[in-house]
C-alpha cells in the first residue's frame, strides 16, 4: 500500500485531495501546519510527501530542506501559487522533486503523483559508468569515486537520463520529454534549475565539468564523466 502524506493548511483542499487519493487506493495521513507536517514526516514513514508552500508554523521551503538536510529522500511534491515563477525555482532548490501550481485538476496531480512513484519504482537494475561516476538505478544510489551523493528523486532522474545517453547533445525538450512522464505546461527553462543543482553536486565539489552546455543546443553529460 503507497501511503503518501499530505500537508495543506487549507482544510477543504486537504479533504478533497485525501478522498481523492484515497478512492485511487493510496493510504494518506494529512497534517495541518508546517510543524506536525515536519513532526510525521521524520517520524512516520511515506512513499511520497505532497506539500503546500504557505503554511502556518513550518512553511514548505522550510520543511523541504530540513529534510533533504536530514538525509530525508522522499519523494516531495510542491504545491505552489498560480503565479509563482519563483516559488517553482525555489522548491526545486530547497530539493522538491515537483511542482503544481494552484488551482490544480486532480487529475493531473494524480498523474504527478504516480509519475514520481514510477520513477521510484522498478527500473532497468543495471548500473550506469562515466569516468569515476556511477549510478545504480534500482537502488537509486550516485557515486563520484567512492563517495556517495545525496540526490533528490527528480534529481536522480534527470542525471540517469543523461548518463545514458553520455556524450549525446539533449535540448530541454527532449529531457523534459524523457524525464517528465506527462506533458510538460511549466516553463522549460526549469531544466537550468535542476542542471545546476545537480552540478552542485556532482561537479563542483570534484572540480569537474561532467554536465556541459552546448550553446544553442541543450546539455550532454561527458561519457568519460568529466
């Protein structure tokens, strides 16, 4: 059973979205505030977290990043403003893996909610080389060298559809295409925000250039891992 926890301080919102999920077989627990959201959060167990930005207590940037801070991994899905160009930025730099903006069709969010949980799921098991990075795609696990990075899910996503297609130039297109299971109506500059996340994570530290940008074309990850 996908038990997924909700956090939405909007209680007619919440008990729409909870019966919704509900009727599509998934268990939910809603929290209220930001705080009890941290609170079962790091205390309970969930396959994915959906959670709302403007929240008493805790707001949702907040939580997000306490819990990417804590080694927390879970699947989060960022509920944000109609209008919110940078709260969308900023969830995705606090580590959400998503995004909706307000007011959403349950329909969609329900195709979010499973696209993330399939990405999660099972997946060819073979790992992935380049140079001295390496990904184990069932485990979800990266390494440079032999340490091992943090990576949010979408992170992961976007870094093991470069890798296997290492030394191949992708546009933004075609990445939102392969990694986003549905279609994409956000702006797809969003990809410059999780290109350089992940080069904060996988490239900087090392001193490496592993994700470059070909100008006028899109990005290729280098097969030697840079």
């Amino acid at each position: 059973m996908v038990k997924i926890l909700l956090v939405e301080d909007d209680k007619k919102i919440a008990t729409m979205v909870r019966r919704g999920l509900e009727a599509e077989g998934f268990t939910v627990e809603v929290a209220l505030d930001g705080s009890n959201g941290l609170w079962l959060a790091t205390e309970g167990t969930y396959d994915l977290i959906i959670l709302d930005i403007l929240l008493p207590g805790r707001n949702g940037f907040q939580i997000c990043a306490d819990l990417r801070e804590s080694g927390d991994w879970t699947p989060i899905l960022m509920l944000t403003a109609k209008d919110g160009d940078l709260d969308e930025a900023e969830a995705l730099d606090t580590g959400a893996d998503d995004y909706i903006t307000k007011p959403f069709s349950f329909a969609v969010l329900v195709a979010r909610v499973r696209g993330l949980l399939r990405r999660v799921g099972a997946r060819d098991p073979a790992p992935i080389e380049a140079g001295d990075l390496r990904i184990e795609p069932a485990q979800r696990r990266v390494w440079r060298g032999e340490i091992e990075l943090q990576l949010t899910a979408r992170q992961f996503d976007v870094l093991e559809f470069l890798m296997r297609r290492a030394g191949q130039v992708l546009s933004k297109r075609e990445i939102l295409d392969g990694v986003w299971e549905y279609e994409f109506e956000g702006d797809p500059n969003i990809v410059e925000v999780y290109i350089r996340r992940l080069r904060s994570r996988i490239d900087e530290p090392f001193g490496r250039h592993a994700i470059q940008t070909i100008r006028h074309a899109g990005y290729r990850l280098a097969s030697d891992g840079g």
